[in-house]
C-alpha cells in the first residue's frame, strides 16, 4: 500500500528535524489540516494531542518508552 502524494509532500518536508514528538505534532496538524473533499480536522488534531498526553502519563506510570508511546498516539488518526 503507497502513501498519497501528499502524504509524501508532508512526510519529506518533517523526516529530518531532532524533536521527534514536536515533529510529530506538526505533520499531524498538517496531515489533518482542511481540505476541500473532508473539511475542517481541527477536532481530530486536537483528539490527537490529548490522546499524546495521556499516553505520556500511562509511559510514566508504567515504564515504557515515552516518546514511542507519545508519538504513536499522536499518528493514531493520521489516516483519518
């Protein structure tokens, strides 16, 4: 299965900065952004990062890579 173009786009442009979760946040945001044929996502990005925060604290309580879980949580709806 190959990504959109646009997915493509997106992913080349976030693929080499140092903040992995920061990095995570904005090509979530911009993945989600609007666009003509779904409208606005904002809601979904938003669904997103507090999904992330919640993780973090599960990460914490329970020993487990932080920022793995983090940014799995924050791609679990890319492909909305």
């Amino acid at each position: 299965m190959s990504l959109s173009e646009r997915a493509l786009e997106i992913l080349d442009r976030y693929n080499k900065t140092e903040d992995v979760i920061e990095t995570t946040k904005k090509f979530v945001y911009e993945m989600l952004g609007p666009t003509p044929d779904r409208g606005d996502m904002l809601y979904r990005y938003e669904h997103s990062i507090r999904v992330a925060e919640n993780g973090r604290m599960i990460a914490i309580a329970e020993n487990l890579p932080v920022t793995d879980t983090v940014v799995a949580c924050l791609l679990h709806d890319v492909g909305y």
